[in-house]
C-alpha cells in the first residue's frame, strides 16, 4: 500500500475517489481506496447525483413523491397545507 511518505501519495489523494476507487486502477495500493485520504469527488459522484436528482424528478412527475420534495436535502419543503 503507499504510504504518506510515498511520491505516489499526492497523486492519488488529488485524483481518487474513496466512492468510486482509485482512477489508476490500483485500488489494492491506493492511499484513498484505503482509508488513508479522503481523496476527491469525482465525475462519477456528479453522474450519480444528476441521476438520483432525475428519478426524483420522475418519481414526483408521476405522483410517488409529493411536490416540493428538495432532492437535495431529501425534505418537503414549501407544501401548502391542503397538500400534507
């Protein structure tokens, strides 16, 4: 596994993610897949969110979910009381 002192250490806590593993594919080293960096949010989170943010959408278009659910805060907000 690389360690902090490693030269590789930078590289993969500035481009890894711990959600979605190591970028280089070497998750058995990687300091981030690990548990010794937080690594970064990658492109992958922000294709994951856009799509839970696009099935809540349908989901309240199609009446499974109230208006005025926050998709990102998993809350109702803004329900005018005939609707609760």
């Amino acid at each position: 596994m690389i360690t902090k002192d490693d030269r590789q250490f930078g590289v993969h806590a500035t481009h890894c993610c711990s959600v979605h593993g190591c970028k280089y594919g070497q998750d058995d080293v990687c300091p981030v897949t690990n548990g010794l960096d937080d690594g970064v949010r990658c492109e992958d989170c922000d294709w994951d969110d856009q799509r839970i943010e696009d099935a809540i959408e349908l989901l309240i278009a199609r009446g499974w979910i109230p208006e005025g659910f926050d998709a990102s805060t998993h809350k109702l907000i803004n329900i005018p009381k005939e609707k609760q």
